[in-house]
C-alpha cells in the first residue's frame, strides 16, 4: 500500500516537471523576473530559515555541552549575525547564472560579485569567533597570568591580509598564488610598514613563552616612567597602571629590548625584603661601663647575649695577665656592638618576619654623615599596605631605643640648630663685662 502511494507521488512530480513550460510566462523579460524572483526567494529562506535553524541548532549544542559563555561571546561579537548574512549570498552565487535571457557577462558579474560578498561575511564570522575566543578566554583564572591577546591580533591580521587577497583575487578573476608572488616584490615596503608588528610578534612570543610577563606582575620601568601592576598585553604595547592610577603604555618589543624589574618572584616567595640603613652619630659611640652593663643586663633581649660576652671577653682579659690593667689593652663592650646584638635579637622574636630568609643586622662604612648601621630582613607578608606597617613598627621600636644605649642617630644640622648656637653666642658677648675705655 505504502509503495503504491510511493509511486503515486513520483510520477505527479514527474508530469508537473515535464509541463513546467506551461507555467511560465511567453515573453523572455517575463521569465527574467520571474526567476530573478524565485533566485531572490530562495536567499531570503536560506537566510531566515536555513540559517536560523542552524544557529539555533548550535546554540542549543553549545548549552548542552555546558558553554553558555561561547554563546554569549558569539552573540556580543555579532558572529551569528555574519554566518546568517552569509547563506543567501553564496544562494545567488549558485543560482544566478540559472536565470535565462541575461547576458552571461553580467549573471558573471553578479555572482562573483555575491561570492565576494560570501567570503567576506565569512572572514568576518571567524574574525568575530577569534574576538569570542578571547572574551571566554579571559574569563578563566589562567588569563589572569598568561595573555592570548597577541596571538589573536596577529591571527586577525593574517586573516584579513589573507581576505583582502582572495576578495581582489576573486573580482579580478586570478588565482590568489598570482597575487601573493607579486607581494613578493613589495616585501622590503611590507617589511618597513609592519616593522613594529613583527618587532612586537616576536617580542610577545618570547615573553609568553619565557614566562617573562604575566598580567598582574609589579614591574619597575624607570626609561619608561611605569612603576606598577600589568593590566593587558597586546600584540604591540603593554598597560602598566601605576601607583597614581596613571597608565603608562610600553611598546612590546621595548619589554624584550629594555631592562626592567619584575618583582612576582618577591610576591611568589612569600617573603618582601627589609633592606634600611639606621645613620648613627660617630660621637655617641663609646665603650660600656660595668655599670651600663649591669643595667643592659636586665634587658630580656640582651641577657644571654651580654652574659656571653662577658664571659668571652672576661677570658681574654685574664689571659693578658698585668697588660689588662691599662685599659686600652683590655677588651670592652660598646654601646653600637650591643645595639646590633639588640636589633638582631629583636627581629628573631618577630612574628611577622621570615625566620627562614636572610636576616642581618651589619655596620657599614663610617662617612661623614654619620656610621651606617643597615637592618636586612624579610618580612611574611608581601602587601603593600602590610609590609609598610610591619617596617614602620620595626624602626620605631630601634629608634627608640638608641637612647638607653647612649646612641644618638645622626642629623644633619637645621635652621633651629644655628639659631640656638648663634643665640648662645649672643648671650654670652651680651655677659661680657668689657673693660672701660680710655
């Protein structure tokens, strides 16, 4: 039954194409619009229909699968929009040169006119699509640290150097090798106008791949005025926020050409340096007393340190026998040795220093501004904000204790300083009995 009926329809299909003729219209311009009709209703189907059906279809793939932000990104980047441009061009690039009565250089004409047009909505859908590769891209933690920027800027310019040579290649009715071996001519004035692109490809190739430059890195670029936080790398320059909120922009390739410092190792150790000279006055230094001794013993962070030294220095001394009596023989303590011993203790006991990393406290080359005494130590936390609290309560509290040590910290002398001298001076002409004339 099902056969018969099978039958049926194909041979009333087959009559209605035999009798085609008797539906068209007898005069030629006649059936030239009719078939520019049929050839113009097949695109807009192909466009409302065929390609919202295939739009939908992926659409509906890509929720299935989870990826709603590809969808999105598609949609904001207008890529749908491209493909559904595309069908009913490429219709009237097949369909065209089916319509009777037209001279055939003209049907010619318009389809590749309509395949030009193809391809280039074309070339925009998949520009569009590396534009929505980049959008889902950096939304993931990993855009955080490496940038894809680059490669997609370069993607999109090789792209449309390649649209623009089959889209030319196409109206003029040449092979796209033709065209591309006579570029091969203008390669010295290609190679002068995309200088900086290719520089800026290389360069970001090397950073990317050397793990040089994240987004997100501090760096320190003093030729180029940038002191701050890596806010985007593109193909050709790189955004440096800096502490003001200023945005200094950096070429790409001066990034691999210049020197610069990145601190996100210092970030990534866990430890920020401490690295501050205390400037001591040269005339406060002196040897210590038995008396000062005995007072600083009662220091908690000095007793085991000072009982140490004093039973050292106590043994050198009664080795020397009767030299020891005269006191520039004998070996004494001095209020800067103790100082030290004080400021490293000091940093030991510290909860929010790096007991693991480097931790010194040394004295440096005496100079005329006064005897250098340098505090090197790491701090456990990196942020700004803290490490500048965690220094800040560290030197006040050594400050502050070069008094009980009989330290003084040097300053050079100010306005006030000669005012109070030439005061004194004063006072003491303004004293002077001078004795009577004569």
């Amino acid at each position: 039954m099902q056969l018969d009926v099978l039958e049926d329809s194909t041979a009333s299909l087959d009559r209605l194409f035999e009798n085609v003729d008797l539906y068209l219209p007898p005069s030629a311009w006649a059936q030239t619009l009719v078939a520019l009709a049929v050839v113009l209703i097949a695109a807009v189907f192909a466009q409302w229909v065929v390609a919202r059906l295939a739009i939908k279809l992926t659409r509906g793939v890509l929720h299935a699968a989870g990826r709603d932000d590809w969808d999105q990104a598609l949609s904001k980047r207008r890529a749908y929009r491209f493909v559904r441009f595309t069908l009913p061009f490429l219709v009237i690039y097949l369909s065209i040169r089916s319509v009777p009565n037209i001279d055939p250089d003209i049907t010619t004409f318009l389809a590749r006119f309509a395949l030009v047009l193809a391809c280039f909505f074309v070339i925009a859908a998949v520009d569009a699509w590396l534009s929505a590769l980049q959008d889902t891209y950096a939304a993931t933690t990993r855009a955080q640290t490496r940038s894809i920027k680059g490669y997609i800027q370069i993607g999109k310019i090789a792209l449309r150097i390649f649209g623009v040579v089959l889209l030319v290649s196409i109206l003029i009715d040449q092979s796209p090798l033709l065209m591309i071996s006579g570029l091969g001519a203008l390669s010295a004035v290609l190679l002068l106008v995309f200088k900086d692109t290719l520089l800026s490809l290389v360069a970001s190739t090397q950073l990317t791949s050397n793990d040089m430059l994240r987004i997100g890195d501090w760096i320190e670029m003093p030729q180029a005025g940038a002191d701050g936080f890596v806010r985007d790398i593109a193909l050709h320059t790189v955004k440096v926020q800096n502490w003001d909120n200023t945005v200094t922009t950096i070429p790409t390739y001066k990034l691999f050409s210049e020197s610069y410092r990145n601190f996100r190792q210092m970030f990534e150790s866990g430890g920020r340096r401490i690295k501050r000279t205390l400037r001591i006055d040269a005339s406060s230094v002196r040897f210590l007393d038995d008396v000062q001794a005995e007072r600083l013993l009662q220091f908690r962070l000095l007793h085991d340190y000072l009982e140490a030294k004093r039973t050292e220095i106590d043994s050198t001394n009664r080795s020397l026998g009767d030299l020891a009596t005269l006191p520039a023989n004998r070996r004494r303590m001095t209020n800067i040795g103790t100082f030290r011993a004080y400021a490293l203790a000091f940093l030991k006991q510290h909860g929010e220093l790096r007991q693991d990393m480097a931790m010194m406290v040394r004295m440096m080359e005496p100079h005329s501004e006064g005897i250098p005494v340098e505090v090197y130590c790491f701090t456990a936390l990196t942020a700004w904000v803290e490490y500048e609290r965690i220094q800040g309560d560290i030197f006040d509290h050594l400050l502050a204790i070069l008094p009980e040590l009989g330290l003084r910290l040097y300053q050079s002398p100010s306005g006030s300083d000669f005012s109070q001298i030439s005061g004194r001076l004063r006072g003491e002409i303004d004293d002077y009995d001078a004795p009577p004339m004569r």
